[in-house]
C-alpha cells in the first residue's frame, strides 16, 4: 500500500515492520498504525473507487490544516462534509470516521493551528 506524508508530499510504500511510526525524510513521523487499519478496512470494502475518494478528501483536509489555507469555519464545513459522503458511502463503518479522520483533523489542528488561532 502506498501513502503520501501529509506534511511534504512524498509518496512511501507501507513498510512490513511493527514499528508505530514511519520517519519521512522531511521529518514527519507517519503514525503506521494508522495507516495498518487503512488497509484492513480497504480488504472489507467492495467500492474502492469511493474509499479512494474519502481518503483523498481526508488527504486535503490534512493539507490544508497544515499549510494554513482553512479557518476554523472552512475546516468545519470540509470536515462536515466528508462526514456526510462517509455516511452515503458508508454507514456501517461511521465508527470509522471518529476514530481514524476525527482524531487526524484533531490532531494536525492542535499541532499547526492552536497558536495562530490564540493569536487572533
């Protein structure tokens, strides 16, 4: 399974070993757990075409909270979004959203824009 570094844009192919964390040469430490029950979940889905889709979204969602480009009022209308296309999609595995993109957004928000947004 190949994954791109949301923080520099390098595409990595998933490494067999048990390690929680991949070290991008940019720095980034990709969480491969993660990245393990992606690929668990992708075994269980018949439309790859649609799971492409919502990664991709997800994909950008990360980007765009890194870079800056969001505020808080247009990353919460995206990640609203993506939720109600997970639902369409998926509505079996909505567990899935909290647990895997809910806590990324989460995590990548407090981690790149918790001082910008104290600031303001």
């Amino acid at each position: 399974m190949r994954f791109t570094c949301f923080h520099c844009g390098c595409v990595h192919i998933l490494p067999i070993s048990k390690e929680k964390f991949f070290p991008c040469p940019c720095g980034e430490k990709i969480d491969l757990e993660e990245l393990r029950s992606f690929e668990e979940i992708i075994e269980d889905i018949q439309d790859q075409e649609q799971f492409d889709e919502i990664q991709k979204s997800a994909d950008d969602i990360s980007a765009k909270i890194v870079s800056g480009e969001y505020s808080r009022v247009d990353f919460e209308i995206a990640k609203e979004k993506l939720r109600q296309r997970c639902e369409e999609y998926f509505p079996q595995k909505m567990y899935l959203f909290d647990m895997i993109y809910e806590s990324r957004f989460k995590r990548l928000w407090e981690q790149f824009r918790n001082e910008s947004e104290q600031e303001s």
